[in-house]
C-alpha cells in the first residue's frame, strides 16, 4: 500500500488529515441573520449627546435617604439606642418616601422599613420609659412603707 504525500483536493480547500491541527482551518459555514440595530434607549426619545435626557442633566437616584433610614431603624430596634435613631430613621424614611415619589430614588420598600423601625423602636422607648418610671416610683413607695414601719 502506498501513501501519497498530496492531499486529495475538495472544493479548492484542503483539510488537515486526523491528528494535524492546522492555523488556519476552514470554519463550518452557518446561515447567519441579520439583526436590525438596536437603539440605546435615550436615543429613543430623542436625548443628545452626553447622557442628558429631555428633562435636564441625568441625575443618579438618592437611595441613601432610604439606606440609612434602614440602618439607623435597625440599629435602634435590635442594639436598644431608642430614640437616638429612632427619630433619624423615621426622619430620613420621611425624607426617602418624598423623593421616591418625586422620582429621584428608587428605593421606597427600603424607606418604609426604616420608618416601621423606626417608629417601633421609639414605642418601645417609649413604654420601657413608662414602665421605668411605674417601677421606680413602686420601689420608693415600698420603700418609704418599710420606713415607716420601722
């Protein structure tokens, strides 16, 4: 049995045999589609430019308000700081809720959980103060009764 060193010719490309990999070996053709350009949507409502949009410059959402509406509510609900940031969380929550439906932030789930913190955190406050009070003047008329027995 004899090998030629040519390769048979097929369709004017050569294909490597088993084992050689050559650079520049032909790619399996597929039908391709053509797909229409997709618009960046400011360029759907016709925006310049830049990053502007009809209504002015663009502006990045203030999600902070609600952010650290949520935080402070958390911290003063699970550490005990009551009124300390209780009252914050439920201002900056206030603050959130307003921007949200100005359109500014984006975020009025997280605003919402500060204020309920926040709002807890300060009932809380506000009773343990009230059963605090309840307690101390028990214990000084309790006190001033044993006094007085003796």
């Amino acid at each position: 049995m004899s090998v030629s060193s040519t390769p048979p010719a097929h369709d004017g490309a050569a294909k490597p045999s088993a084992g050689q990999a050559g650079p520049h070996q032909a790619q399996p053709q597929h039908p391709t589609q053509q797909y229409p350009a997709q618009q960046h949507p400011a360029q759907q409502y016709g925006a310049g430019s830049g990053g502007y949009y009809p209504g002015g410059p663009f502006m990045y959402p203030r999600n902070e308000l609600a952010v650290w509406s949520l935080v402070l509510g958390l911290v003063s609900f699970v550490l005990g700081c009551m009124f300390v940031t209780g009252i914050p969380a439920i201002i900056l929550g206030n603050r959130a809720k307003r921007a949200a439906e100005a359109g500014e932030a984006d975020n009025p789930g997280l605003a919402t959980a500060g204020i309920v913190l926040g709002w807890t955190s300060v009932v809380l406050g506000a009773l343990l103060t009230v059963a605090l009070v309840v307690v101390f003047g028990m214990t000084a008329a309790f006190v001033q009764g044993l006094r007085d027995a003796f």
